[in-house]
C-alpha cells in the first residue's frame, strides 16, 4: 500500500516525492539487525515517518516479527512485535504495520500463525496493538471468525483519526472436499471471499463486511486513500477461471460494487501468487499488475484521474517479467514502479529488480536496473516507498539453501 492522500480529518497529511529527473543514484543501505531476515515491508506513518519490518527466524520454530525507523541516515533500535511458535511465514504473504492518524504512539501490526491441528493452509490473523509508541504490544481477538481456514494477504490502511481498515482473503467459506479430493492449491472446494474490518486504537475489531464473494485464493491485495476515501485492489475469480484486477472503492459509507481496473481476460486455472499495487495521490490513483493474458507474462500500470471512478488504458511497462509489483508516486506527476524482469543470460535463475517511471499519461520517461537478485520464490516481492525526494527498496536476499539476508537500497533522483 503506497499513498499520498489526504483525509478530510486534519491530522492525515499529504505526503510526496521529488519531480522528474534523469537517472537515480543507488546505495546500499545497513541492515538493521544481524539474524536470519525475510518478508520486509515498507510502512510510511501518516506522521511522515518510515519504518520497515521483517520476519527473523530465531529457532527451527520460533520466529519474531520486528520494525526499525530510518530517520537521519540511521535505524532506530530494533523493537520486537511478536515471537511465536508456528507461525506461517510465507514469501508472498507476508506481514505489515500501520500507525493510527490521530497518534504516533498507537500502532497495529499483523502476522499469521497456524491453527495448532489444522490441516496445512488453516492459519489465522493475529492482530498486535501497541498504545505506546511500541514499547509493548498486546495481541487482540483475531480478525477473522474462528472458522479453521486459510486467512491471509491482508492490508492494512489509516482509515480515520483512530481506525485503521483491515482488507484480507477470507478461506471460511471454503468447503473441504471429502477424501484426497482437493483442487490445484489444495484448497477446498468453496470460495476465497475478500472482506474488510475496522480496527480501532482500544483493540475493537468492528464492521466486518463481505466485499467479494469469491476471489482469487492467494494473491496479494492492497489498500490506499484518495481524496474521496479508501480504494481496495485484488485479484478475482470468476466462474470460467478468468482472474483480473478488480476494485471497490467505500463511499458515502458502504462500498461500491466491484468492478474490473481493466479486462485482460486472463483465465488460468490456479492462483498465479501474483498481486497488484496501488498508489493515491488525492484523486488521482495508479494500478500495476502482473498478467499472462494472450500468452505473455506481462506488467501492466493503468490511472485514474477521479478517484476510481475510471480508468484509462493501460500501458504495458514489460514482457519478460515475473511481476512482483509495487508502486509509489512522485509528487502528483510521476509514478514510479518496481518489478522483477527475468534474466535469460543465466537461464533465468536470476532476476532483475527494475524501476520504471511514467507520466500521467502512460508515458515511459525513465528505466534503470537496480539490482540482481534470484527468481525463487523466496526472494518474495520487493517493497518500494518513498519520502523526502528518496525511493527505498527492500527484498529478501537469499544467501544459501536455508539462510535468507535482507537488502535494503537508497535510491535518489540526480
């Protein structure tokens, strides 16, 4: 979730990057603690403050969920979130943090942690709320019902002066096929349902609601806010197994129907594990996505210049890519996204993690190569944010058959 909104409530800000210019700069940047690390995630405060958090493996089932602020070209000291026993740590769902608007002391972060005698994709989301800046968390009722399913890929978006909106793929309408009968991600045989709540600063999980009630079963959503309220993007599924990008945006208190961002018309029979990206800048909103459709693996990118009322065509940015997108703006004229283009020189074991930048109009002004990195799964989807004229990336790095590292980029306009 990348946004530069603003609310009509005062204490949500406008935040923004710096105008277009010729080529960017890179640096890498300390890795905030020395452990095993994977899943990092950008989180930028609505009191303009970045933050990034991990997954840390800390004993063969033990892990812990941390965070680390970048301020003055230093990490603050690492502060722990969770730790756990079987946890689902995942390299495509993966965990976040989001601070209320009202107060930098009140923060929620989410993880997911497997149902102790469930069968393999019964987790659950585990909700954590600090109401003091972080020095402790205490774990709340689970966002979900207590239904034993898969519950995962959630966004989480400052919603008002004390709610954040959870957005995440429910499994609890999903029937178990009897016997061995399961389908293709051995789900059961119901529906993947998109639904979203309310979480507010005393722990309250409210308005739970059904947005969709059937989508794709595991990709990625994500959340941001236009001038006229939230906007959620996902993956959905129809009868005949077609699977593009849709959208619902809330407004005038209840969301709208969803429709799609754009028909591809890409009909796979399983879930590509692929999710799109959005980013606001008031009410101008931009999409990237990643489609097979026609034959080709393909990153899309599509704006709308009236909050999601509609969107204009999109532009196609690769055709050899992995996708793996995220996106951020540049002020209000220039959009920037990341994404993972394959490496055929090394038989594509290797990928590259590319940035491509547009103007409102689709117009590619701008492409640069930032690093190599593998094409495995556990790479997991490279997180970019933005603050103070300055691009930040993170992914997972993968040192050897088991350890993972973090690498972290500063990424500056000349």
């Amino acid at each position: 979730m990348k946004e530069i909104w603003f609310f009509s409530l005062p204490l949500i800000l406008s935040l923004g990057c710096a105008r277009e210019q010729t080529n960017f700069t890179v640096r890498d940047l300390p890795i905030p603690s020395s452990t095993v690390k994977e899943t990092p995630n950008w989180v930028l405060s609505p009191q303009k403050k970045l933050f990034l958090t991990w997954t840390e493996h800390e004993a063969d089932t033990s892990f812990a969920l941390n965070y680390a602020g970048w301020q003055d070209s230093a990490w603050s000291t690492t502060t722990t979130i969770a730790r756990g026993k079987d946890w689902f740590v995942n390299w495509a769902d993966f965990p976040a943090l989001a601070i209320f608007p009202g107060s930098e002391l009140n923060l929620l972060a989410h993880y997911l942690q497997k149902r102790v005698g469930g069968d393999i994709y019964d987790y659950d989301i585990n909700l954590a709320l600090s109401n003091n800046g972080g020095q402790g968390f205490r774990l709340l009722d689970l966002l979900h019902d207590s239904t034993a399913a898969e519950h995962g890929f959630v966004s989480l978006l400052p919603f008002s002066f004390d709610k954040i909106l959870a957005t995440w793929l429910d499994g609890g309408q999903m029937i178990k096929a009897e016997g061995n009968e399961k389908n293709h991600h051995d789900h059961g045989a119901g529906s993947m349902q998109l639904r979203s709540a309310l979480v507010n600063v005393t722990g309250q999980i409210m308005n739970n609601t059904l947005l969709d009630d059937k989508v794709c079963e595991c990709c990625q959503t994500d959340a941001a806010m236009t001038g006229k309220g939230p906007i959620i993007v996902y993956r959905n599924r129809d009868d005949q197994e077609t699977r593009d990008i849709y959208y619902t945006r809330y407004m005038s208190g209840q969301w709208t129907i969803p429709k799609p961002v754009y028909e591809d018309l890409w009909k796979i029979d399983g879930c590509p594990v692929n999710g799109p990206a959005i980013a606001t800048f008031n009410n101008q909103v931009a999409v990237a996505w990643y489609t097979e459709a026609g034959g080709k693996p393909v990153v899309k990118l599509s704006i709308s210049k009236d909050a999601g009322e509609t969107f204009g065509p999109p532009v196609v940015l690769s055709e050899n890519t992995l996708g793996r997108v995220d996106l951020v703006w540049l002020e209000g004229n220039r959009i920037v996204v990341s994404f993972l283009e394959k490496n055929q020189s090394t038989d594509y074991k290797t990928a590259t993690i590319k940035l491509m930048v547009s103007d409102l109009e689709g117009k590619i002004v701008m492409e640069q190569e930032i690093a190599e990195t593998s094409s495995k799964r556990k790479t997991g989807f490279p997180v970019l944010e933005c603050l103070d004229h300055t691009l930040f990336l993170a992914y997972t790095r993968i040192l050897d058959s088991v350890s993972t590292d973090l690498s972290i980029k500063e990424i500056k306009l000349k």
